[in-house]
C-alpha cells in the first residue's frame, strides 16, 4: 500500500487494522514454532505489521493534536462565517471562475472502446 493511501482517509482505524493482522501473524508464527523458516518468516510478518500499526496510532493521536490546537485558535465567528451557505456558494463559483468551465464527465466503456478501434 502507498505511504499516501496509508495516511490518508482514518489512520486510528488503518492502525487497528494492521495491528490486528499483526497479531493474528503472532500467533500463527507460534502456531507453526516446529518449522524454523515458516516461524522467522511468520514473526517478521507480526513484527512489521504490528509496528506500522503502531506508528499509525501515533500519527492519528499526532493529526488530532494538531487538529484540536488548529481549531483552538481560530475563533468562533471565523468558523461561523466559513461555513456558511453564503461562503460555500462564493467558494464554489470562485472555483468556477478558475477553471473556467465544468469538468467534462467520465467517458464511458463504449465511448473509451470506439476511440481506441477508431485510432487503429
């Protein structure tokens, strides 16, 4: 997985999830501690998830740190007053204004199948 997916989105819950597998690599490598290579194997496994899991948790407690002290220091009416209906309108056709037109849709299957037999 991409450093950048890994952070982004919920990295309390990617953290859960990688000490989770981490965990059930734990105890698979104690599961099979009679083969020497499948249990090396098996502990570096844990080991790895397990501490990216870790480092997860500590960026998400980091990113909500940084978040609340962010917030705090910002005042109330400059809150009140970005996300107001009327500032939302203003940003959505500012941002029209510079891209200067609407984002063409996604082309679909067909279209994408006729343009590539058409460019042969």
């Amino acid at each position: 997985m991409a450093i950048k997916g890994l952070l982004s989105g919920n990295p309390s819950r990617n953290a859960k999830l990688y000490i989770g597998i981490g965990l059930i690599s734990l105890v698979k490598a104690v599961a099979v501690r009679n083969d020497r290579n499948r249990f090396r194997r098996e502990l570096t496994d844990a080991a790895m998830f397990i501490g990216v899991g870790l480092a997860l948790r500590q960026y998400s407690t980091l990113k909500a740190e940084k978040r609340r002290e962010i917030e705090s220091q910002v005042p109330d009416w400059a809150i009140d007053l970005a996300t107001s209906e009327q500032a939302q309108r203003g940003v959505r056709s500012l941002a029209k204004q510079r891209l200067g037109r609407q984002p063409e849709p996604e082309p679909s299957l067909k279209d994408r199948a006729q343009r590539m037999l058409s460019s042969r």
